[in-house]
C-alpha cells in the first residue's frame, strides 16, 4: 500500500465526516454500551458518529426509545459498537469486527432475540462493511474495510436502520445493496454533504431529532 494511497484514503474520509463534529449537547453524555438483560426480546446493536462517546450515540439512543414506544412490553436492550469513531476513518473496521463478533454470539447465546443493526454517519459506514458495501464506492477499494458479517449470524439480523450513511453518496445504499437488501432502510437528510450532493453541513448533525427516528422506528418494528 503506498503512501499516496493511504493519504487520499483518508482524505477522502475527512471531507465525507467533518460535518459530524458540529454535534449536540446530547452527544456528550456517555451512554451503556449494553443492556442489563443479557436476552432481551430485541437488541439494538448501533454503531455512533465521528467524535461520539463510547455508547450507541445520540441518534443510537433516540430510534432506541422511539422503538420502545412501539413494541409494547417487549424489552428492548442495546449495544454500542466498540470502536474509536475518530478521524482515522481506517478504524472503522474495528467497529465492523467487533458488531461481528458480538451479533455472533448473541445468535449463540439468545438465539431467540431479534437484532436491529444500526448506525449513524461513520458508524453507517460500519454497516456498510458487515453489509459487504464499500462505504465509500469505488473511490478507494476495499482499504480499511472489514469483512462482511457471516451468513450464520446475519440472519438474526431483523432489520437495518442507517442514518447520514456515506455509501449513500455514491449510488449504495444498504437498502437495495448489500447482504441486508430487503430489510433495510437508509435515511438522508435534504442537503446533507455525507450522504448526498447536498452542501448543508448542518443537515447531518440532527438525526436525533428528525422525523426520521420515528420513520426508522416504524420500519424496524414491524419487522421484529
């Protein structure tokens, strides 16, 4: 790999998620990375943005609770996908490696959870590789990607919800692309420079508060 290569890699992943530092007040309170409940009925597995504490993130949290609201007395756990959500867009695929990981064993363990794999701006890009979707097109290959998630355990996999997903831009959202076509549903806000030609920076810093929590709650819960 030369340097070349890697230096454009990650600038290419800089302009796609500057925008994601303009983040709310929300975002700078921690939340759990899992769920008491070690076999809740539904998992959200969520993978958050660029700069975000460990945890599920903002957008994680608000499509958790708007799920909730919609399954009754379901219970509800979740996971915040273990990696470094820096600059460094080359360790997104730790995020990739470890959703593996932990879907795996959950499909072990609990078989009988549904899981709902989500996440938001670079972490949407760590869906994309378990999705075997390169996040960012053709521009760069497959550096810094992972390994898309095992046939065994994705079909535990109920349902998809990515928010601001940078494949997007480029014609590949997981919606219709990707080993979770058909169950998935990949939101872009109007303008946003991450998943789209758009040019408002601030169009991808408010999923949380959109209409499209409760868009994605829906999808997700009438396929769990």
């Amino acid at each position: 790999m030369t340097f070349d290569l890697v230096r454009g890699w990650k600038l290419a992943a800089a302009t796609l998620i500057a925008a994601t530092t303009a983040l709310s007040p929300l975002s700078l309170r921690a939340l759990p990375t899992a769920s008491a409940d070690p076999c809740p009925d539904v998992e959200v597995v969520f993978a958050r943005g660029t700069s975000e504490p460990a945890g599920i993130g903002r957008v994680g949290q608000a499509l958790t609770d708007a799920l909730s609201s919609q399954l009754g007395g379901r219970s509800v756990g979740t996971y915040g996908v273990a990696y470094p959500a820096t600059y460094d867009f080359l360790e997104a695929a730790d995020g990739a490696n470890d959703a593996t990981a932990h879907i795996t064993a959950m499909s072990q363990q609990c078989p009988g959870t549904r899981i709902v794999l989500g996440g938001y701006s670079q972490g949407a890009a760590v869906v994309d590789m378990l999705a075997g979707v390169p996040p960012l097109g053709n521009r760069v290959g497959d550096i810094g990607s992972a390994p898309p998630l095992p046939a065994g355990a994705s079909g535990n996999v109920a349902a998809v919800a990515v928010f601001g997903n940078p494949s997007t831009k480029f014609g590949n959202p997981v919606s219709g692309t990707g080993a979770f076509a058909g169950k998935a549903i990949d939101l872009c806000s109007d303008g946003d420079p991450i998943c789209s030609g758009g040019r408002n920076p601030f169009a991808h810093t408010h999923y949380e508060s959109s209409a499209y929590i409760d868009q994605a709650a829906s999808f997700v819960a009438a396929r769990v």
